[in-house]
C-alpha cells in the first residue's frame, strides 16, 4: 500500500538552499545542469528500490565528483517563511571580479569581440532553419 503525504521540513529546506547558493558560486554551470537532468533519474531509482544499481551508483560519482569544491560560508535570512541570502564566501569562488566587471584586465581573460564568432557561428544553424522553411 502506498500513501501520499505532504511534509514540511523547514530546516531541510533551508539548508538545501543554501547549499544551492553555495553550489553557484563554486560550481561550475554546466557541470550544475547535467547534476541537474540526472537527479529525477536518480530519485526515480532510489525510489523504486535500486539502490545498489550500477546505473544508481554512476550518477552517485558524479554527483560527488560535483561536490568536491562545494565548501564555504552562507548567511542567510528568514523572514515570514522567505529564505533570503545576506552573502556567500567560498576558497573554492569561481566569481573573479575582472571578468564579471569587464574593466581593469579583463581584457586579458575576455575581448568582447571574441562575441561575434561565437553569435555568427550559434546563428548558423538558426539560418539553415529559416531557409529550410522559407522554401515551403
């Protein structure tokens, strides 16, 4: 018999999401959205009682390879049900400030020029659409 339930854990929310505050600025954005495809999967298998699945165990290494430099402070505040980040600090930052500001030397690590070959060549395959629909 199976039974459906609501539950309420604000402390698990709370730490959850600051371990997500913390996952963002220590982890690097792509490895963040492919931790994110596979976890339905993974909660699926736990779920379905697989949990000594080999395919269970593959997502487990890379969700703890993903977490290896996932460490520092959060500060956060609660007010009327809301969690609210006051700041973040981590070692392991992946923020560098001449790259987020684009000032200073940035350009050693960013020439907004670099930009054009990049739109040119992701447009590419949004042009090959078009034509392809133009002609019916």
């Amino acid at each position: 018999m199976k039974s459906r339930g609501v539950y309420e854990t604000p402390g698990g929310a709370i730490l959850f999401d600051a371990h997500r505050i913390m996952e963002s600025l220590t982890m690097d954005r792509e490895v963040m959205h492919i931790r994110d495809s596979l976890i339905p999967k993974y909660a699926e298998l736990v779920y379905n009682g697989f949990w000594f699945a080999p395919e269970r165990e593959s997502i487990q290494a890379l969700v703890t390879e993903s977490q290896k430099n996932v460490s520092g402070e959060v500060r956060l505040k609660l007010y009327k049900g809301n969690i609210i980040s006051a700041g973040v600090k981590s070692d392991s930052s992946l923020y560098n400030e001449d790259i987020a500001t684009m000032e200073g030397g940035a350009e050693e690590a960013y020439n907004q020029d670099d930009a054009t070959g990049f739109i040119r060549l992701n447009g590419l395959r949004l042009k090959t659409y078009s034509r392809s629909q133009s002609s019916k």
